[in-house]
C-alpha cells in the first residue's frame, strides 16, 4: 500500500456529543436516530449542550470518521487523503490535529469568513441522533481541486470514496472524482448516508449513481431510495439490493456491489441476482456505550481490507469487526491496537 491510496472527500466536523433526555430531542423536534441537517430553529442546539451537558468535543464527519478507522486498522500513516472544508479557527485545528495524529493526510480548503461546521450527537440510551451544522463544510468548491498538488493527489488514488452527504454541497466536485476513477478504471464507493439524502437530493444522486461500483447503506436509508424510485412498497432489503445494483452503469466489466446493513441482522452483499449474509455478532446491553459512528466505522473496516485487495467477505467482516469495536466506545472512536484477524 503506497501514500495516497485511498481518496475521500466529505464533510469535516466537530462532533459535540452529550447524553440528553427524550425530551431534549422534542425540544428540538428531533426523533431517536434522526440524521438532519440544522435549521434556524436548531442553532441553539449546539450552545445548549454545551452550558448545560458534560458535552464531549470529537473529531466528526462521515468520511473522515471512515477514513480514520482505515487508518487505524492499516496502520501505515497517510495511505488515506481527504479532501473537505473548514472555518480558521480553533474547532478546524482541533480536527486536522486529530485527523493527523489518526494518520491521515488531510487537505482542508479553508474559508476565513465562515465557522467549522459542527454536529450535535444527542445519546439517548443506545440511540443517537444527529443534528449537523455544516458552516464550512458546505462551503467546499471545485477550484480546491484544481490546485495542482490537489489535482495530483486525486489522480494518484487508487480508490476513491464520497458519502451521499456530501451531494448537499458540491455536486460537480462528486462529479469530477468519480469521471477521474472510471477513466482510469479504478474502484468508486459511495454512501447513501442517511434517508433524507434519497429523499431531497434524488437527482444528483442518480446522476453519479452509473460511476458507483460498491453502494453502501443501512435498512433506512435503502428503503428511502427505493421510496423515492417509486419501486413496490412490499419490496423487501433483498429486492431493494437487486434493484439497487441493476441500475445503469458506465462501466458493465465491474458490476455494481450493494453492502446494506441492518444494526445487529446480517450485512447482505448483493451481486447481480445473488444475496448473501453475514451475521453480526451481538453486544451485551452493558457493553454498548454508543452506537454513533457505527455505520462509518463499518464502512472503514472494509475498506482497511479493500485497499489491500482482500476478499469481499474479509472485507465485510472487518467492516463488522470495526462496527462492534466502535460501539463500545463514545463517538467514532477506538482504543487499543486494531485486533481483527483475517
């Protein structure tokens, strides 16, 4: 594995994480396990942790927290490069040190009149809800990819990775990495990230969808897409899987792959018309502290394996593996040396 193998580009943030009663969320007209995007009316969210809740300051962001993971389990620092947007101030040092001392190799572009995005993650016994701020984040443009030394980097990677969160912000940026992977006919991975992604950003989503050769996504997020596709309401995961990989693509030599999970059920592979499952281990209740960064944790165990040219199924339950290491742990974080076993 050589530096810069890996390319993710996303939405860079710092979590403000706190334990929260129910009717904090109902303030706020929030549901467990919600994943939105902030309004007016949830400014106050990220202050009011704070004052009023032992809050926890973490490194954040869907593909960051995956890429990190990555790291964590190869073990050779910067085979992973992200791209993403960040404010000048204290909350964006926080997360390039973090990110750096995680092994990655971080490329911010970085705009002076707007703040680092930031999400509040509310626990609420084992559910967590998100509520993401993204400021900066959002501000993320094309041209940071134009830079040379950006552009080289892009065109170095081997495989590239870009959550569906990041199609509420640039688009063209999307675009212009996945068209990079299918010239050179190298693996592109996306994420369907949350429901609301399906829900109002349907079109951009299917415009990159023929370049995505491996789509990940948990139970709601798919159901929302198939929902948005008008596809039968009865369809179960298995068909929404089938449908999701039928799809057109750009490329027909590498048929599209679709990884969904569904919490402690089996991950499915789904491969042209073939579904095959793989179980979960379950958690004590006493050794679940916190499930936020499960789903991106996943999705950095496989690809730890993936970037190595493992299997689909060592890949799958490394993915798990990080999963449940991450579960036991606040936020998206790890403790220890990764111990997964091949």
């Amino acid at each position: 594995m050589r530096e810069g193998s890996l390319v993710g580009l996303g939405n860079p943030l710092l979590d403000i994480s706190a334990v929260v009663p129910l009717d904090f969320l109902q303030k706020y007209a929030m549901k467990e396990d919600d994943a939105i995007l902030a309004e007016e009316r949830h400014m106050p969210i990220y202050r009011e942790l704070i004052e009023r809740f032992q809050a926890e300051f973490l490194a954040g962001g869907s593909v960051q927290n995956s890429l990190r993971i990555a790291q964590w389990i190869i073990g050779k620092p910067k085979v992973a490069v992200f791209f993403g947007c960040v404010g000048q101030d204290d909350y964006a040092n926080i997360l390039a040190e973090k990110a750096c001392a995680a092994g990655l190799d971080v490329h911010y572009q970085v705009k002076c009149d707007t703040p680092t995005g930031t999400c509040a993650v509310l626990i609420t016994g084992t559910h967590r809800s998100l509520c993401a701020n993204l400021a900066a984040a959002n501000k993320f443009t094309i041209d940071h990819l134009d830079i040379p030394r950006n552009q080289a980097l892009i065109e170095n990677g081997l495989y590239y990775y870009i959550s569906g969160f990041f199609l509420t912000v640039t688009p063209p940026s999307i675009m212009r990495v996945a068209a990079t992977a299918h010239a050179r006919q190298r693996p592109f991975l996306m994420n369907l990230s949350a429901p609301f992604i399906s829900q109002f950003y349907m079109a951009p989503l299917l415009a990159v969808m023929p370049y995505v050769d491996i789509i990940f996504g948990n139970e709601a997020e798919a159901k929302a897409f198939a929902e948005g596709q008008c596809w039968p309401a009865d369809a179960d995961l298995r068909e929404i899987g089938k449908r999701l990989v039928a799809l057109d693509k750009l490329n027909p030599k590498r048929p599209r792959i679709a990884i969904l999970t569904q919490g402690c059920d089996p991950v499915l592979l789904v491969q042209h018309d073939s579904v095959q499952e793989f179980p979960v281990t379950r958690l004590a209740a006493h050794e679940i502290v916190d499930t936020n960064g499960a789903g991106d944790a996943f999705v950095g165990g496989f690809l730890s394996q993936f970037v190595q040219g493992k299997s689909l199924d060592v890949c799958i339950r490394c993915g798990n593996y990080a999963a449940g290491h991450i579960i036991k742990n606040p936020g998206c974080t790890y403790s220890g040396k990764p111990e997964f076993v091949e």
